[in-house]
C-alpha cells in the first residue's frame, strides 16, 4: 500500500460539515499532527494503522501523530474535521508521541456534551481577530482531549515494534534537532538502514533527508512566529548545520525566505490584533 506523506503547513485546520458539503474521504497517509473526527450524521469506514473501523454518528475517531489514517465514504455525511499539531499542547506530548489509543475510536463519545462544546468553542474561534484567539483555542482543545483521553484506553508504542514506520517517524520527529541519519536510526532502531530508506521512498514517496528537512523547516516556522530568536539560532535550534543551507531549505518548502517570512507572520499578526 501507497501511503502519502503530508507536510502540513499550519498548526491548526478545521473542516466543518454540519450542513453537508465534501465526503469524508481520502487515500492512505500520514503526518505529524492529530486528526480527529467528530461525526454527527451518516456512517463512513475509517482506518487507522491496519485496523477498520465504522464511524457512526455520536462517535469520535481520532490518530496520533504519524500513524497512518484514511477514509472510505459510504454516502452523506455531517461531521467536524480538526488537524492540529501536538506542538499546540504540549501538556500532553508524552501522551501523543509515546502513546497509542488501543482504539482509533471513541464511540459513543455524544454522552459527554462537552466534547462537542468544546471542538465548537475552538471552531469559532478560529475567525476571530481577538488577541486572544490563540489562548481560547487551546484551552478549549486541552479540555476536549482531558476529557476524551479519559474515556480511550493507551498503550506504549515502543520503538522496533511491528510498526516499523511509525517508529521511524515518531523517532525522527522528536529528534530531528539533531544530527539524523540512516546509519544512527538503523543503530538506535534496530531496523536495517536499507529498510528505513525504503519505507520513505516506496511507502511514503519522499526521500529521507527530505523528510527530516521538512520536519525541522515545520518547527523553524514555528520560532519565526512565536519567538525573537534570531534567523541564526533558530537555524542551530531546528538542526541545521549552516545558516546557507537552512536558508535554501526553507525557500524550498516555503516559497520564501525566513526573514520575509517572519516579517509576513509578524505583519498578519498585527493586522488581526487592530479591531
């Protein structure tokens, strides 16, 4: 099986389907944030890792990061779509990226309201201009995960399992910062480098060091917007070894620099606070 892997660019992404619209539905793939489901209406088959599940109205459904999802339609459906980066809680890091649910879904989860009050609490906001919006959002998904963490069962996903991918990206994504390479994760792993090279290319389409570069541009954007660190430090932060080839990384994935793109972030930011 082909599996997709997709570098999002934002932190935070929702799709609201509570009048129709789009079907829930899409090919094999994987990334560093958590998606979940809520569904209102309908019934649609969804994946996580090898295992299928049936997502019916009142359920919610949801994946940690890097582990493979998908969707198969099966006619008209109401639901709400989050994509949100871990990096949004990280109260809850340990859980996302060492942890796996032993069950992609949660049903029934309707008997716990603020669920739902919660997704639409972070939902509106997401218009909204106020200073504040930032704060709102993640206190209102802190609250809906304390409370749906609670009703979903977690084991430990230990690197060199059966799942070999997941382990490989899980350990790329919390160690990106440093030096990577096929030859340390074979050691660290224990999967042959031969085998780790040919899961990113003919599983997920995208070369390996292409792959760690996209991890440490994400979290470059990150500090570009969040902080006053220099182009410099961040660069030294995310794991590169020199500023020029941080600098045409990003313009790579990006479309421009890291200054101009600070300068544009900074320049919507500032837009947004004035009423």
């Amino acid at each position: 099986m082909q599996i997709r892997y997709e570098n999002r660019s934002s932190d935070f992404y929702y799709r609201d389907r509570t009048n129709g619209g789009s079907r829930l539905q899409c090919k094999p793939h994987l990334h560093y944030h958590i998606e979940l489901v809520y569904m209102l209406e309908g019934t649609t088959l969804a994946f996580a890792d090898s295992t299928q599940y049936c997502l019916e109205a009142g359920d919610v459904f949801v994946t940690f990061p890097n582990q493979m999802h998908y969707f198969i339609s099966s006619g008209p459906e109401r639901y709400i779509l989050f994509i949100l980066s871990p990096d949004l809680m990280p109260e809850l890091s340990r859980c996302f990226t060492e942890q796996l649910p032993e069950t992609a879904l949660c049903k029934h989860a309707d008997t716990n309201p603020r669920l739902l009050q919660m997704l639409k609490i972070a939902a509106g906001e997401e218009e909204n201009n106020s200073p504040w919006r930032d704060t709102i959002i993640r206190g209102a998904l802190l609250t809906f995960f304390g409370e749906l963490l609670q009703m979903m069962a977690l084991t430990e996903n230990k690197a060199g399992s059966s799942h070999a991918l997941r382990s490989v990206v899980n350990y790329c994504s919390r160690n990106f910062h440093r030096e990577l390479s096929l030859g340390m994760l074979e050691e660290e792993l224990h999967i042959s480098k031969y085998y780790i090279s040919h899961l990113f290319s003919d599983r997920l389409g995208i070369r390996f060091n292409d792959y760690v570069n996209s991890l440490r541009i994400s979290a470059a954007c990150r500090l570009l917007r969040h902080t006053d660190d220099s182009i410099t430090e961040i660069s030294e932060q995310v794991g590169f070894g020199t500023l020029r080839t941080f600098n045409r990384a990003f313009s790579k994935q990006i479309g421009m620099s890291p200054s101009l793109y600070r300068r544009t972030a900074m320049t919507d930011l500032i837009t947004a606070s004035v009423p």
